[in-house]
C-alpha cells in the first residue's frame, strides 16, 4: 500500500540490506511499534469487529428476505449452512495466511471466492489477531530478521576488493 509505506517507521530507502515488508493499515510501523502503531492496532480490531457486526445484520435481513419469499425450510437451511461452513474456512484460511505463506499459490487463488462468500470469517480472523498483534507481524518480522542475519552476515564476511587480494599474493600469468 503506497499510502502506507511512508508511514512513521519506515526506514530510508537508501538504508543498506532488506527492507522490511509492509502491512495493510501499519505500513512498517511495525518494525519498531512506533509512528502510531497501538492506534493503528485498536483502530483494526474495532474497525475489523464493526465490520462483522454490520455483515451479520446483512446476512439477518437477507435471511429475512427468504422468509419473506417463502422459499422454504429447505433453502433457509442452506443458506445458514453455506455461510457458516465458508466463514469457518475463510477464517481458518486467513488465520493460516498470518503465520505462513501459502504452499500453493494457485490453491489459494482457488479459494478467493469460497473465501468472499465467508468474509465474516476473515474479519473475525483479523479481529482475533490484531488484539495481539497486527495481522502477519510474526511472520514477516522472522523473515525479516532472518534476511537481515544473513545479510549482516554476508556482509561481515567480505574484507575488501578481492582483486587487490589476489594482485597481491602471486602475478597473473600473461596471456600472449
């Protein structure tokens, strides 16, 4: 989210090695908790539950709609099955997304609509999460961490141009 990336806490981006990722709403405020990012935490969680509420109220009138039409006992039946069976998936997809990436891209991407169907799943997922953190904040902060070793590392092993090292020690034979 370009709006995002220049929050509070966003490093330079001449800053040497990896760059952190950002996150929806937190940009990389993440990083070091800062440039507001309790609020941000607060205002997600509120945001995400007021969301599920008024989605439910949808889905109450809607029912609502179907009593109304006399479709039956039947359909009614259906209609609170499918949205609770999506939402339980959609809520065990998304709450998987903020620990791991996904294996299969392509699985997931089969998925977007089973998902669209359970969104009171997926806010109650964000909602559960961002009370202790902001949603994929373990995730992307191990793999930041871990990029930021190896880069530390890779960078502590180098000891200056390795053409002067070589010049140095024996002459090059020349080629004729």
């Amino acid at each position: 989210m370009s709006e995002n990336s220049a929050a509070p806490g966003t490093p330079p981006a001449t800053a040497p090695g990896p760059q952190p990722e950002p996150i929806r709403f937190f940009g990389t405020t993440w990083v070091d908790h800062d440039g507001g990012y309790g609020l941000r935490r607060v205002g997600v969680a509120v945001g995400s539950l007021a969301a599920a509420v008024a989605a439910c109220f949808l889905l109450r009138f809607a029912y609502e709609g179907l009593e109304i039409a006399e479709v039956g006992g039947f359909v009614g039946i259906l209609v609170i099955a499918m949205f609770s069976i999506c939402s339980a998936i959609a809520f065990r997809k998304t709450w998987e997304g903020f620990a791991a990436r996904p294996k299969d891209p392509d699985r997931e991407d089969s998925l977007r609509g089973l998902k669209s169907i359970g969104f009171i799943g997926s806010l109650l997922a964000y909602f559960v999460r961002s009370l202790t953190e902001a949603p994929g904040e373990k995730l992307r902060r191990t793999e930041y961490e871990t990029a930021r070793v190896r880069f530390e590392k890779r960078r502590s092993t180098r000891t200056g141009n390795p053409a002067a090292r070589r010049a140095s020690g024996r002459k090059r034979p020349k080629r004729g």
